[in-house]
C-alpha cells in the first residue's frame, strides 16, 4: 500500500479490501484485524472495503439463508478505529437495507455486485423513488457463482438478460399479437412480462389463485424467503406492462381457440410422480406439494423419499420450528457458531443450533451421497444445515412397502424398518401438457412443461424470456 501510494500520489484511490472476519480455524482475532485496519489506513489507503470469510470458510456467508446485511457489525468494528471511509459488503440487495446501513454509522457506503446482475437500474430505481420495481437478488447463485464455477458466462436466474444483453434483445414489435400464456409460475410471468413489454397484447391464465405457481412453495422454506421479492417484482411488472391476469381458471384448449389467440405459451408446469411402491396408497403417504402447502398434518417422525432440491428444501421446513419471517440474526450466528465480539480466531465459537422440530429420514435410491447435485456454491451449505437438524440421510435405499408400522426398507443388502407418521414423496415430476397441440405452429412449451428435471427456475425464466423475445 506504501510503494502504491509513493508510485501514484495523492490523488490516486486505493480501496483495500480487508478480511474483517476470516471465519475459518486459525484465523485472525478480532484484534488482530483492527490492528491491520490501522496499520492499512497508516500506509495510505483510501477507502476499506469489507471482506467476509474465506473461499474455504465453512460457514455461508452469501446465500439465501444469511440474513441481510449479517456482517454490517463486523463493519462498523473496523470504522470505529480509522478515520478512512469503511465500506459494508455481503447480502445487501435492497436500498433500505444499504440506506439502513449507512444511517446506523454500521459503514460510510455498501459495495454490490449479484443485486447489479438482477438489475442494472437498481441504482436509477432507487434514485428515482421507484425501488418496488427493482428485480432482487434472491442470492441463489445458481446463474452466477455456480456459472463462473463451471468456467461458464456469469448470468442470473431471475434477469437471464445479464451478461447476454446484445444477445437476448427486448425490440418493439411491429406487428402485435393477441397471446395467451397458460401458467403462472416463472416460465409464465417471464414470458407474459417480456411478450407485453414488446407491445403484444398478452392473457395470462391460472388455475391456482395467485400467481408464482412452484415460487410459492418455494418461498416458505425456511432461509428462502426471498423468493418473495422475485413474486413481488413479477406483480409489478405484470401492472406496467399491461398484462391481462385471469386466476382460478382452469383454461380448454377450445376456449382458446374460440378467444382468438395468435400465440398459445403453454408454461403448466409438472404434477408430483408416485413411484410404483407397494402400499403407495397407504394413508401415511402425502406429496411434498400438500406438505408445503399446509394441507396435510406431519408427525414427529418423517420419511422422505427423494433426496434432490426438493428432498433438501422438505426436510429443511420440516425440521426446522415454524417462525415469521426470516431467520433472527442471533440465532442463525449461533447456529453457525460465529461471534463478533469474541477474540477467537476467525471469530469462530462452538456452534449452538436449534433443537430439530422432528425426526427425519432423507433417503435416496442412487448411492452417491445425498445433496451431491445441488449447486456448488449453496449445496454444502444445505447439507450442512440438515446436518445440524439432525436429518438422517440414507442413500442406496430400495423402498420395499409402506404400511400401518413405517416404511420398510433395502439398504446394502440389509431389511429394515423405519417407523414413521408420515412418508413424503419427492421422487420426481411429470410435465403438464395436455392443452399443447403437437405441430401446432403456435403453440409453444416452456418450463416443467417443457421438460419435468429438477424444477429449474433458472431454465424457466431463461426460457420463457427468449420465447417470448422472438415472438
């Protein structure tokens, strides 16, 4: 920092970015990195930007489950000794989190970057008194991290725009059409919005009475609340673009016709599987969908069977006691076993989860470890906090029946039983397409629809974007 001052003069910006918590064993003490703060302003530095962890913390400094702006105070440690600008970083995606910030001396300025993927004109939005149109970062990393990851082009799962933007172009079309968009899950909305953006005169239809579809259950696991704000954001450009919604409609392929559609988006999306187990039928049998959904009553002893992202996201709102909102800060500190004030090394202490609200079994038919196809940047940090509920996770399971005592089942070659209230099925989905019309030139399938994988927002989105940029 000294031979860059001397060589670049006074004049010259140094920000330097300074690990203020490293939270990894061995690390440095809280003293040690006031200390160095010092030490850095003393040799000429600028401006102080926040570092938070390192690449080999295992504790999850950046996705969905860390509460907003969770290591602000950390922040506000290191302004406290220098008189140089200190700048707050990590899970700050909205302007009254950052304004917050800044107004409660936690830090002089908030550095962003994924919020900048999800929208460009976050800043101009916020300016402007317009914040409620800004599409969030919902912090999934799928599109991103898990992209740069994988030595592919960074993007984002909610705005598939980013990094693509000469590519995936919004043009004004010179000849609008009247479309109808079956399905209001992401495919949908993003199709809908986009289509209206470009001038076409557009109906979206749903059975269900709100929009979101799968979103919806997705919002209510825990640590995925912000979800939420991709709906909310989705609501309003659904008000200025001028989309026409129609809820709790089930849509026929002859009233389609009949209204005169030019285009037919078909984004229906998928229907749970049931695998061919004996005694499938059993009254202890539910769908993870009634489950999210609140429908059905759940024991204090659970089998889930399937152990992809909807396997993970069950076991986590079912392990975990029912609360409003987001995860408080102290707990989920606690939890992690982190501590801002303690003069530990990485500001690491023993960790204190909170007691598991059930029993859980995860199993999986594959013998690979369970959670081994989630992203690479998040699917630790799930298996970490099922981990510390207790789940128990089974691969290599053959399911053998259900009946009044459990589940029965196959693990190497060895019987047994588990002796549950319930059994979850997350074994999969099949797409929903009855009203799409093979050949038809214009009739168009997106999302589960399209193609019933692991429910891939991130592809729905993306997808019903383009479709509806070629329209």
């Amino acid at each position: 920092v000294e031979e860059t001052r001397r060589r670049c003069g006074e004049d010259f910006i140094i920000m330097y970015r300074l690990s203020v918590i490293d939270l990894v064993p061995d690390g440095s003490t809280r003293e040690e990195v006031l200390d160095l703060a010092r030490a850095i302003e003393k040799a000429g530095a600028s401006l102080i930007n926040s570092g938070i962890g390192w690449h080999e913390a295992r504790v999850p400094t950046i996705v969905t489950s860390v509460p907003r702006a969770a290591f602000a105070e950390v922040t506000r440690q290191v302004k406290n000794v220098v008189s140089i600008p200190v700048v707050a970083s990590n899970r700050i995606n909205d302007p009254d989190t950052a304004e917050r910030i800044i107004a409660s001396g936690q830090a002089d300025a908030v550095s962003m970057a994924r919020p900048l993927l999800a929208d460009s004109e976050f800043v101009n939005k916020a300016a402007e008194g317009r914040a409620d149109e800004i599409n969030t970062c919902i912090a999934c990393n799928q599109a991103c991290l898990d992209h740069t990851f994988e030595l592919k082009r960074a993007s984002c799962l909610v705005n598939p725009r980013a990094c693509h933007e000469t590519e995936l172009v919004y043009l004004r079309t010179a000849t609008p059409k009247k479309v109808a968009v079956v399905g209001a899950g992401p495919a949908g909305l993003a199709c809908a919005t986009v289509a209206a953006e470009r001038g076409h005169d557009v109906t979206l239809f749903d059975q269900a009475g709100e929009i979101g579809g799968q979103f919806n259950m997705a919002k209510v696991i825990p640590g995925k609340e912000e979800f939420h704000e991709t709906l909310r954001y989705f609501q309003k450009r659904i008000e200025r673009t001028g989309v026409k919604v129609v809820l709790n409609r089930r849509v026929e392929s002859d009233e389609l016709e009949r209204e005169g559609f030019q285009e037919i988006v078909i984004a229906t999306g998928v229907s749970p599987r049931r695998p061919g187990i004996d005694g499938i039928d059993h009254a202890k049998v539910v769908s993870y969908v009634d489950v999210l959904r609140g429908k059905v009553q759940v024991g204090e002893r659970v089998a889930i069977i399937g152990a992809g992202g909807i396997g993970f996201d069950v076991a986590e709102f079912l392990a975990e006691a029912p609360r409003d909102g987001a995860q408080p800060l102290p707990e989920w500190l606690a939890e992690w076993g982190v501590d801002f004030n303690a003069d530990t090394r990485g500001g690491l202490v023993d960790k204190h989860p909170e007691t598991p609200a059930r029993k859980i079994y995860l199993l999986q038919r594959k013998e690979s470890t369970p959670g081994k196809g989630l992203g690479k940047t998040s699917g630790w940090v799930h298996r970490a906090t099922l981990k510390h509920r207790n789940v128990e996770m089974l691969p290599g399971c053959s399911y053998d029946r259900i009946d009044d005592h459990g589940l029965h089942i196959t693990q190497n070659d060895k019987q047994g039983l588990l002796e549950v209230d319930q059994v979850v099925i997350c074994a999969g989905q099949e797409s929903l397409r009855e009203l799409y019309q093979e050949g038809a030139a214009n009739h168009h399938l997106i999302g589960g629809a399209d193609l019933a994988a692991e429910l891939d927002a991130k592809r729905a989105i993306k997808q019903g974007s383009e479709l509806a940029a070629r329209l």
